[in-house]
C-alpha cells in the first residue's frame, strides 16, 4: 500500500518536520501499518516507510496551530494557500481525514546514537559468508597490532578489560561469537562488566546452548542482555540465490536446531533476538518469535551484497507490522530483496 505524497514534501517527512497530512477522501492505511511514502503513484521508487500512528476525521477549518505545524507550515495562511493550489478551495466546514505518521528508519535510528561495542573478545568459527565482508573486514584491519584479530582466530584480549567504552549501551564482543570463548575469559568479561553496573551490555550467539553453559556456570550479570541471532526460521530457501540450504551460509547451528535449542535450553535467558541477515522465512515464523516472547528485536538485511536467500521487501513489512503487536521492532538495513527490481534502495540503516 501507499501513500501519495508532494515532492515538496519529500524533504520535509525525511527530516521529520511533517508528521501529519489531510486527505479528502478516507485513506485505505490502519494506525499501525507501515506504508510506503511515494511521490508518483505507478512508480516503483519510494522515498521512505511511514508508520501510521493516527487516523482522525475532522473539519479543515479545526487545525489547530500546533497541527499547522506538524503538516510542515509556518503559518495557517501558508497552509489555505497551498491547500488551494491542489484542491481549488478552501472550505473549513470540509470534513477531511487527518493521518498522523512517523518515518520508520529515522525514528528507529535515533536509538542508537548512544551505543558502542566494546571486543575484550574476538574471533568465530562458524563461517558465515556474510560476516566476511562486514565483521571479519573490520578485525582485518587490526593486522599490524593483532594477527589473531586479522585471522578471526578466536582469542581473548584481557587489555581492554580496563576499556569499557564511556556510552551506555555496548556490544560486547560484536567481533565474533561467545560460543568459542573459554570459560576463564567469560568471568573475566563478566567481572568487569559488573563494575559498570549503570551500562547495558548486549551479547549475542548463534548457539542458544551457550547461553545455558554461561547461566548454569558462570551466571549472567544483572546489566547484560542476552540475544540470538535467527535470520530465519527455514534450513532451506526456495528464492533466488545460490544458496539453497543453510548448511551452505553458515556452520552455526541451523535455524530450526536454534530454534529447539532456545526452547529445550534458554528458554528464559533470551532477552532479545536479532533477525539479521533476515533469510526467506515460512508463515509460522512470527509465531516462533511469539512464543519466544523477546524484549526487543533486530531486523535488517544484508547490507553487503551477499545475495543471500531474502525475502521480499512485502513479505518482511508484514513481519515488522505482526512483531509489532508484541514486542518492540529496532530496525536495521530495510530495502528491497536483492532479486526485486530496484533492489539497490535502501531505505533504513542502524
Ligand atoms: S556467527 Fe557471527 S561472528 Fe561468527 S562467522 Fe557468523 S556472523 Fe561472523
Ligand atoms: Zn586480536
């Protein structure tokens, strides 16, 4: 579905400085949905996603002041004048449709200006081929001060134990995957985590039986989140890729033995789940998550062309709108799937 906006108006919504928008006829949107904002009604390309976040009827002539501003005007005589422009007239006992909204992507975003990630421990064994490009070339650039960094070689750095960065939220140990991080460097990592007990540290595996191993032995600290990431629901993908099972992505445990595991083993240790590279997924997937019922979720695409089994862009609105009923939506790269036309757009980024 869309929204048909001005081009006028483009710049205004991006910048967040248009929240609102009058309509003659009554929109076919739901408070809640997500829409695609658009400036030409058959053209593919759109400029961003809008959440809508009210639907009122209400007499033209009723704007309030502060409304006039919301539509992105200085002044109800700047509002009539270009209100006349489109629709000849300006009648104030006119019952219109007001339609409040936000932009998905830049309302999201600004959750994370306050985050960092902090690497006391680096390096993975599970391969995936997206983390190549992304993870594994950020490590790579640490060569001249770590050879272990630049291999991906799982190992410990007790030198920026003393390091925690200074924001609130930090990623530890965003440079790999816990599962492969011994015990003793666990407690170290935990240890000095505690001695920062006003931060929140998130830290995610591909391996749900990690998360029981730490818990039962170790004990996990009160300001840490625990998170696993679950790209899909599905082992194997009818969509265009060369990818046909995920065996051929990664060596993590699979989808749905990351699914048994989170149920049979860390049923109430996951505090959140991150969908990210987001793979096709079946129909019961969000009913998975659901179940799973997690604080907050992470969702994005790929962003390294990697062309990986994606769902369509359709497919995972619907998904973020269904999430949304139950648990808060932190969104990441959202665009189309590499294999739709026009796929380069990409509209949100973390
Ligand atoms: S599990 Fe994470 S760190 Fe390990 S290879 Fe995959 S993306 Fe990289
Ligand atoms: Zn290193």
């Amino acid at each position: 579905m869309t929204l048909l906006f001005k081009p006028q108006h483009v710049k205004l919504i991006l910048e967040g400085k248009k929240t609102q928008t009058r309509r003659i006829s009554k929109p076919r949107v739901k408070v809640g949905g997500i829409y695609k904002a658009k400036t030409r009604l058959f053209s593919k390309e759109y400029f961003a996603l809008i959440k809508i976040t009210g639907l009122r009827e209400e007499k033209l002539g009723d704007i309030s002041d502060e409304d006039v501003k919301k539509e992105g005007y200085n002044s109800l005589e700047e509002f009539i004048e270009v209100w006349k422009s489109i629709y000849g007239s300006w009648e104030p006992e006119r019952v219109v449709w007001v339609l409040e909204f936000e932009v998905v992507n830049l309302a999201k975003s600004r959750m994370y200006e306050n985050v960092k990630t902090w690497n006391p421990f680096v390096g993975c064994r599970f391969h995936c081929v997206y983390c190549k490009p992304s993870f594994q070339r950020q490590a790579k650039r640490r060569r001249k001060w770590c050879e272990l960094c630049y291999k991906y070689e799982p190992h410990f750095h007790p030198e920026r134990l003393q390091r925690v960065p200074s924001k609130k939220t930090i990623f530890c140990c965003a440079f790999g995957d816990i599962t492969f991080a011994k015990l003793e460097w666990i407690e170290q990592i935990f240890e000095a985590i505690k001695r920062h007990p006003n931060k929140t540290f998130y830290i995610q595996t591909k391996d749900p039986r990690t998360l029981r191993y730490i818990n039962d032995i170790v004990g996990i600290p009160k300001n840490v989140k625990l998170g696993v990431t679950l790209e899909t629901d599905l082992d194997t993908y009818e969509t265009p890729s060369k990818y046909w099972h995920y065996s051929e992505i990664s060596r993590a445990p699979t989808p749905s033995e990351r699914i048994k595991y989170i149920f049979s083993e860390a049923r109430n240790l996951v505090d959140y789940i991150t969908i990210e590279p987001i793979l096709d997924f079946s129909p019961g997937f969000v009913r998975t998550l659901e179940l799973i019922y997690p604080e907050f979720v992470y969702i994005g695409y790929d962003d390294h062309n990697c062309k990986l089994p994606e769902p369509p862009l359709k497919k995972t609105l619907k998904l973020i709108e269904e999430l949304e009923k139950f648990t808060e939506v932190r969104l990441k790269a959202i665009r189309k799937a590499w294999w739709e036309a026009n796929s380069v757009q990409e509209l949100a980024r973390l």
